[in-house]
C-alpha cells in the first residue's frame, strides 16, 4: 500500500474534487493520504467521508503560504497535518486569508480588464469550487473565455510576477501559522524545503534551525522533486533534532500534470512507515487522538 501526504482539491488549485481525488489515489494503491489545500479546508469534510467509505485514511490537512524574506523563486510554505478543521482559531485566520485572497482576485480581475480582456469577477466565482479564490481559477477563467489556450500562458502572460495582472498574496508570519497549526492541534510541516533554494546544506539547515525555534515539528522530506541526496539530508537532520518526517507528491491533477499521487514524477517513493511515526510524534505532542 501507499502513501501521499500532500494533495490539493478543487477547493484550493487542484482539478480533481475531493470525493474524486480520493478515488483516483486508490489507483494508485494510496491507502493513506492527506488533503492539504492551499488556506482552504473546506473540502477535508467531503474526503473523509469518501475514505470512510472506501477504506482511505484521509488525515485532515492544509497548506499555508508564509511571508518570509527569500530571493528570487524562492518560498516558504508550512503543511498542517492532522488538524482540526473546527477549531475557532484556525476558522479565524483562515477567514482573514480567504477575504485577502477575494479582494486579490478582484484587483487582478481590474487589471486584466484594463488590458481590454473581457472578464468579470462574477464568471470567476462560477469558477471556484471552494472558498478560497487563487490565481489558478483565474487561469482557468481566461482559458474557457479563449484568452489563452493554456493555464501555464495565463500565467506567462497575465498572472505571474512581472505580468500585467499579477498581485502578491498576503501571507501569514511563519510563527503565527506555527501557533495556528498548534492551537488547531495539528503538526507543522515544511513543505518541499527545495523550494527554499539554499545555496547548500548548510544554509539550509540554518533555515531549519530558526524554524525549529519557532516551534516546526517536521520536514516534508519526500517530495516529487527532491534530489535523493536532498531526502538524505532532510532524514538525518530530522534525525538529529527529533523532528518528524513526513512525504507527499503535491499532486494537483491539471495544474501539475506531470506529478501522480505517490509516485510524482515517476521516482518518487514516501514509506508506509512515517505515517506510524506521525502518529507516535502527534501522540507524544498531544495525546491520543
């Protein structure tokens, strides 16, 4: 059996539905997996119950977009596994980031109209299948509209950075997603450290040092587009510092087409044996679930 701690829904920039992603990572053989949209959790509810009806653990996740001073390409991202999606808390940041996210929408959606493209804020909402609105659906907009042919050349064209239609997105401080993570019971995950860009080893565990003094409890040591000497090091440093260690393909169907659930691209393999370790770590941190 396998195992995918890191997928997205409809409900952030994913195209497959929750009920539908759980279906499609049992071709795959994923017997465990974690739903982890992006400052979104309102299809978790919906993937549960599909895996309580097919025999998917689905452990409740989401992944938070962190402010932090990187150059270039470079992003911090934080993955909250095992939360509850009903604490008041989490309900409340998430509310400040999805009304962020809306008002992003609406002045990306100005600024293509001010490039002559045809497109209203009220198609865009015919577009989104959950409560956070993200430049994907927009891509998505502009492709039904014929604008574009393809979501990669809306973003090239209109929505990356440097475009006429881009607009940064308002981040959370990575210790106040930390707290959020832990007041809603959950444990905080780098996601995909790669994406941090470090020059090297060292520099990189200079980032994790100052996440773990910030209350990270894990790196996403397995990922689609980790070097295995990258997943080595992760290992060993987790090891080292007695963080847990989690794994997942960020698979968001479409949007990635070349990663699949718990193969990414064809090499990825995350073993059965972190989600036993997971819940000892959890365990240990709060108790018995």
């Amino acid at each position: 059996m396998a195992v995918d701690l890191h997928l997205h829904t409809t409900h952030s920039d994913g195209s497959y539905a929750p009920k539908d992603l759980v279906d499609y990572v049992r071709t795959f053989d994923v017997n465990v997996m974690a739903v982890t949209d992006h400052d979104d959790i309102s299809g978790v509810k919906e993937a549960m119950e599909r895996g309580r009806q097919v025999g998917v653990r689905v452990i409740p996740g989401i992944e938070l977009s962190i402010e932090f001073p990187l150059q270039g390409r470079a992003h911090l991202h934080l993955l909250g596994l095992f939360i509850d999606i009903e604490n008041s808390t989490l309900l409340k940041v998430l509310h400040y980031l999805r009304e962020a996210r809306r008002t992003r929408a609406m002045e990306i959606i100005e600024r293509l109209q001010k490039q002559k493209i045809d497109v209203r804020f009220e198609e865009l909402e015919q577009v989104v299948s959950g409560e956070s609105i993200g430049r994907p659906h927009i891509a998505r907009l502009l492709v039904q509209k014929g604008v574009v042919t393809t979501v990669k050349e809306a973003f090239d064209r209109f929505l990356g950075r440097g475009a006429p239609g881009f607009v940064a997105k308002k981040k959370l401080g990575l210790a106040e997603a930390i707290q959020t993570i832990h007041e809603a019971r959950g444990l905080a995950i780098q996601a995909h450290p790669v994406s941090l860009f470090a020059k090297d080893f060292k520099e990189l565990a200079d980032y994790l040092d100052h996440f773990r003094e910030l209350g990270l409890d894990g790196v996403e040591a397995y990922y689609s587009y980790h070097p295995q000497e990258l997943t080595d090091f992760l290992l060993q440093y987790a090891a080292k510092h007695h963080l847990a260690v989690s794994g997942g393909s960020d698979f968001h169907g479409t949007a990635k087409p070349d990663i699949q659930p718990a193969i990414g691209t064809g090499h990825l393999h995350i073993p059965p044996e972190i989600v036993p370790a997971l819940d000892a770590f959890y365990a240990a941190k709060y108790g018995e679930k």
